[in-house]
C-alpha cells in the first residue's frame, strides 16, 4: 500500500500569522476609515457669505434704525429664525452654523436687511457651485417666507475672516469677538479679561500714566466720567490707549477737545459724564471697537447682571493694575441703594447702582469713567452706566455708583453726534 500524503505546510497557515494578518486588516481598515471621517467631518473650515434681504412689505420706520429698540430687536430676530429654519431643514442642515443680521437700512419700498451667514465646508469643495446652492436654499425661503414679501433672487457673495470683522466692527456695535465670529462659545470668567473681551474700554492716561477709564462709543468720541477731567481739563495733557494692556497698548491716539457737563457739581456727583474727542479715528479691529448706547427710554431692570471693567485698584487706596480686570454685579434699584443703611437719599435719577449686597465686589479707584454695561438678548452689549463714584471699595450695603447714562442720552447725541 502507499502511504497516506501528508498535508504540506504550504497549504496550512500557522494560527498565529492568520490572527496577525486578520489584526493588521482591522487596523488598517480603521485608520483608513478614521481619516475619512477626519476629512469629511472635522477637516473643515469656516466660510461666511453676505448678502441683502429686501423685504417689501414692512414698513421702515425711525424705531429701526437703532439696535437697542425692541422693533429692531424684534425684526432681525425674525429674520435670523427664517434663515436658520430655512438652512436646518435643507442640505446644508450640517454645514450651516449661523445668520446674523448686522444692519437694517431704509429703501424705497421696504427694509433691506445686511445678512452675514457662516457655514463649515471641506477646505476643497467647490466655491462657485456652492454659492449657487446657497442662492438657490435662499429663493426657496421665498416662497416660504409666512406673511413677508420678500424681493427674489437674493444675491450673496463669499467674504473673508477680515472682511466679515470690517463689517461687523463698521455697521454694528457692541459685539464681542465671539460674536463677530459667529461663534456659539459664551465664556465671561475669572477676574482677568482676554484679549477682545470688552473691545470698548479705553484706559484715558494723563502725563502718560492711566488715570481715569473711558468707553468707545465711535471711532473718534470717548465717554468717561466728569470727575476724571477736574483741574486736568487742558487735552494737550491726555491720550487714549486701547487693548487689555496699560503697558503693551495696541494703539495709542492723542486727545483733541474734553467736553465735561457743564452742570457738572463735585460735591453731590451730579451730571458726572465728559466727552472726549480723539486727535485721528480709531482704527476698528475684532477687539476693538464701540459699544452700543441705549435708548433715553430702556429700561435697566433691578436685579439683571452687569458687568463692569477697568484698571482700577483691588482695594482701596491701592494702586491700579496693569491688566484689565472685569466683574460681575447686579443692578440695584435707586429706592433700595437710597436706604438709610446704604447711601441714604445721595442717588438722584441721574444715577444708578450696581454691586453685591455683601461687598466685595466693586469698581474702585483707577476705574472711574470706565463702563458698566449689558448684555441683550441679541448678544450686543450696552453701556448702562460710567465709573463715578462710592463710599471706599466693595463694602457691604455700599455699592458702586453710576452715571446713568440714559438720562444722559440726549446729552450724549446733542455734544458727539452719535
């Protein structure tokens, strides 16, 4: 008989080489699988288009041209909600992140609406196609627009990261770069501020040293505080820094007129507010630029969180810090801050104020003329009050106190135009 043959090891791969190949598969399959994924979903860039919205049917009125009016307020939200809606609900439901209205503007027939909208796309898709598509979601809404009448063929152009800052820093105010960039990120902690946290805080120095505060409210007008500018009123002696830094300033502007209240009274705080006129304009960048200002007739509720900012001394008589500092407190109502266990009928309706009832926290020396402002539901912030005065530092029942800068509304508009 033949022998029976036995099984070349050829034929037969060892256990081990087989688990080792199958392992390498799976491997090389999952890298394969996770760089697609890293392509497609996180190797993505911004891009923002802007463009005009003409609406026909709503009429233009003087209530929108300010963005601290509830009708202005009121319209773009509408307008931002539509367009969301619109995109959320297309095949850009991935790729869009945000709309923002930046202006409304006065035409023939109706209102026509600034529009910037940003989107994430892979760093090679096709810009050309892509903006048609974009135009073509856009015309869509037309016809789904509820009671708006809505001028067709929308057209909206590609912009850059510098061109979408020049358009929010020149047509809207009180953004903070978070905003300029569409970001969703909300983040105000700790006591230092980051660069752009408060873009309108300007450190007013004299003989080149920061005395007082000030708040950017146009390219060449700064408020502050009347007190700041009493036997110091000659402009040849001040400048105007901006940025976090008293010692690194990022720019560095002359002052040319000092306009202080003429009704102005030392002994009781009265009508603390100055104007302060710039030698050259400021040049806008996404960290610095104006706050927004209220309207004469806004109501700044008790209670609601503000923020107020500045170089000012941690302590009383202390000395002023070299960056800004920021912090939280809460709006008091006149009736309260007048008790007799706090300023006891010192706060007139020219004043407002703002703290902690168990101290601590507070502006101080060196912060004076600096700003206490909000922020509305449209993620712009006001200017509410000025840096004037108080009883020492952060004391219990002692709050900071405000220039409220409504009442001084028209003052304001009647000396710098704004």
């Amino acid at each position: 008989l033949r022998p029976a043959r036995v099984p070349s090891n050829s034929r037969f791969l060892n256990p081990c080489i087989v688990i080792f190949i199958v392992v390498a598969v799976v491997v090389i399959l999952a890298v394969i699988i996770g760089l697609l994924i890293h392509f497609l979903a996180f190797d993505q860039k911004s891009y923002f288009y802007h463009g005009d919205i003409h609406i026909l049917n709503v009429k233009y009125s003087d209530q929108l041209n300010s963005p601290a009016t509830q009708e202005y307020k009121t319209l773009s939200n509408q307008i931002e909600s539509l367009l969301s809606k619109t995109f959320k609900e297309s095949n850009f439901r991935y790729q869009f992140v945000r709309a923002r209205v930046v202006k409304l503007r006065q035409t023939d027939n109706g209102v026509i609406a600034h529009i910037v909208m940003k989107f994430k796309f892979t760093r090679n898709f096709n810009g050309a196609s892509m903006k048609k598509r974009i135009e073509s979601v856009l015309n869509h809404m037309l016809n789904n627009s509820g009671n708006w009448e809505i001028n067709p063929s929308p057209e909206i152009k590609p912009i850059t990261d510098e061109e979408t800052v020049d358009i929010f820093t020149q047509t809207s105010c009180g953004a903070r770069p978070d905003l300029i960039t569409l970001s969703e990120e909300r983040i105000i902690g700790g006591t230092k501020a980051e660069e752009g946290d408060w873009p309108w805080q300007v450190s007013l120095r004299l003989n080149n040293g920061h005395f007082c505060g000030g708040i950017l409210i146009s390219n060449s007008w700064v408020l502050s505080a009347a007190h700041c500018f009493r036997g110091k009123s000659d402009p040849r002696q001040w400048t105007a820094t901006f940025g976090i830094s008293t010692r690194f300033p990022k720019q560095i502007i002359r002052v040319q007129t000092i306009k202080v209240h003429s009704n102005y009274i030392f002994a009781t705080h009265e009508n603390d507010i100055a104007a302060v006129k710039l030698e050259r304009s400021v040049k806008f960048t996404k960290n610095i630029h104006r706050v927004c200002l209220p309207e004469a007739t806004q109501n700044i509720l008790p209670n609601s969180v503000a923020y107020v900012t500045g170089w000012g001394s941690k302590r009383y008589n202390g000395h002023s810090v070299p960056d800004l500092e920021q912090a939280q407190v809460y709006i008091i109502s006149n009736e309260v801050c007048n008790a007799p266990s706090s300023y006891n009928g010192m706060i007139s309706s020219g004043m407002i104020c703002a703290g902690v009832p168990e101290g601590g926290v507070d502006a101080c020396q060196g912060d004076s003329g600096g700003p206490l402002v909000q922020e509305d539901s449209r993620r712009l912030w006001f200017l509410v009050g000025i840096v004037s005065w108080g009883y020492q530092c952060g004391l219990p029942d002692k709050p900071g106190v405000y220039t409220r800068v409504t009442a001084y509304r028209n003052w304001i508009r009647e000396h710098t135009g704004v």
